[in-house]
C-alpha cells in the first residue's frame, strides 16, 4: 500500500500547491483511491504535476463534510464521473462555521446530494469499500477526548443546534494480506478526538497492531503557530496515542506547528510530519 500527500498546509516540492485542506491518494490492492479531496481543485494539480493516475479513482472517501476535505471535490468528478464517493449519511446535515453573530457553510449544501446522488454511497456508522478497506465512525464519544472547538453548528430548521460530529468517519485499512500484521487509521481532522477513534479500533479489531495514524488533529486555528485548544488537550491526546502503541503518528494539515511541538514532546520520535508530495509506504 501506498499514501502520497496530494495536498495539505505545507509542501515539499516548491513545484506543488498547498492550501488549508487534505488529500491523500492511496493505492491499495490494485486500485487508486482519495481519501479527501482538499480545499480547492490544486489537490487534482499536484497529482498531475507527481505523474499520478488522478484520472482512473475507483472511489473518494469524505471523511467529513468540511470545505477543506470536500471542495475539491468537482474537480475530481469531472476526470472520474462513475467513481463511487462514500460519506457518512449525517453528512447531509447542513453544518455552518459560526464566528460571532455571523455563520458560514462549513461543507457541501444539498445541491451536491443531488449532483452525486448515483454515486454516493452513504453510510451510518461502518462500511467496506473494499476487503481490508475499512470505514468507520466514532463510536466511543468519551467528551474529554472529543476536540473542544465549539464554533460549528447546525440548523435544524431555523433553529441552530450543537454540531454532533455525526459527518465524521476515518478509514481504517490492512497493507497486508494478515490481518493480524497491522492496520493504518487515517483521519481528517479528528473532531472525535483520536484518542476515542482508537478505542472504536480497539473494540473493533481487538489485540491488531496499530502500525500508523495520519491525519490532522485540529489543534490549530486559522494560524498554524496557535493552538484552539489547551496544551493539556493536544498532551492528552499524545499520551492517548503513545498508549495506543501506534508504531507511527504523521500528523498534518489542522495540527499546526504548535500542536506538532507538544505533541512531539510526548511521541518523540514516533511523530513525523506528513508534508504535501510525501510518499508512505507499507
């Protein structure tokens, strides 16, 4: 298996783009897939510019309906119109980024339900997209783990309510034929708190090594030297991961490089930082 960083918050190739969004191209039993599509169409750029298929993907996975993981999602559809798009079905849900008395859609409206409605595939809490593909959603919601940046909402009707998190989803995947060799978890933005995604993993495939997560941890706002949480939260988590016994941790994107500096002084080295243009290999 393979995992090429598209497109994430920084690069390392100054040929390539970067934005504030996340997309990884994934080759896996001998089909391409997308796990997000960043913020813009640079994600489908970049792969043209690293001579990737981003012409032949069998299936995008959203792991939530965020600008930064969703809206490049035209300019993926446009070169592959039969591929199959999975996302949860709360994701249909129209979530708004709130920032005082003003709110912005934070994802997708309605319209993109009915552009892609013969190639969604929505699901409620787990689904295969392919054999050791994996789908999941949180289904431990221990609140102190949960990432606490309460700036989204939804409106159920014209009346606002707390934003659930029921959009969000990880993919969990098995490089190898054995299961029993190891599985990689891989996120967008882990609202659920990566330490509650590990424990669904743990439940779900009990005593499997955890030989990677990747993702971003939302430690950051709109600054990347700023953290939106506390110290003690991002420490939490690392702790939480370092428990874990994951082998690796690449974090990008919404980390941020403060949130990276607190994490590494629990992981040490096992964080790296996952920079638009990198290649994973398992």
């Amino acid at each position: 298996m393979k995992i090429i960083c598209l497109i994430e918050n920084t690069t390392v190739n100054e040929k390539l783009s970067f934005e504030n969004g996340l997309s990884l191209f994934v080759e896996y039993g001998g089909k391409n897939y997308l796990i997000d599509t960043g913020l813009t169409g640079k994600a489908v750029d970049n792969a043209r510019r690293m001579r990737l298929p981003i012409d032949n993907i069998d299936a995008v996975v959203i792991t939530h309906n965020h600008h930064a993981h969703i809206g490049g999602i035209d300019a993926v559809m446009r070169l592959n119109p039969k591929a199959k798009i999975y996302l949860r079905a709360g994701a249909q849900n129209e979530v708004f980024r709130k920032s005082g008395f003003f709110k912005s859609p934070a994802g997708m409206g309605r319209s993109f339900f009915k552009r892609y409605a013969d190639n969604l595939i929505l699901f409620n809490n787990f689904s295969e997209v392919t054999e050791g593909f994996y789908l999941a959603s949180c289904e431990d919601h221990e609140e102190k783990q949960m990432n606490p940046d309460n700036g989204y909402l939804v409106m159920d009707g014209k009346k606002s309510v707390s934003f659930d998190h029921s959009d969000e989803s990880f993919a969990v995947i098995f490089p190898q034929k054995r299961k029993a060799d190891g599985l990689v978890l891989i996120g967008g933005c882990f609202h659920c708190g990566a330490v509650n995604m590990l424990e669904t993993v743990r439940k779900r495939w009990h005593g499997i090594p955890v030989l990677a997560v990747i993702g971003g941890f939302h430690f950051s706002g709109s600054n990347p030297k700023t953290l939106n949480c506390s110290a003690d939260h991002v420490t939490a988590q690392a702790r939480g991961l370092k428990l874990s016994g994951a082998e690796k941790v690449y974090a990008c994107h919404c980390t941020g490089f403060r949130g990276f500096d607190v994490m590494d002084e629990t992981l040490g080295d096992r964080l790296m930082y996952l920079g638009g243009g990198e290649e994973l290999d398992f």
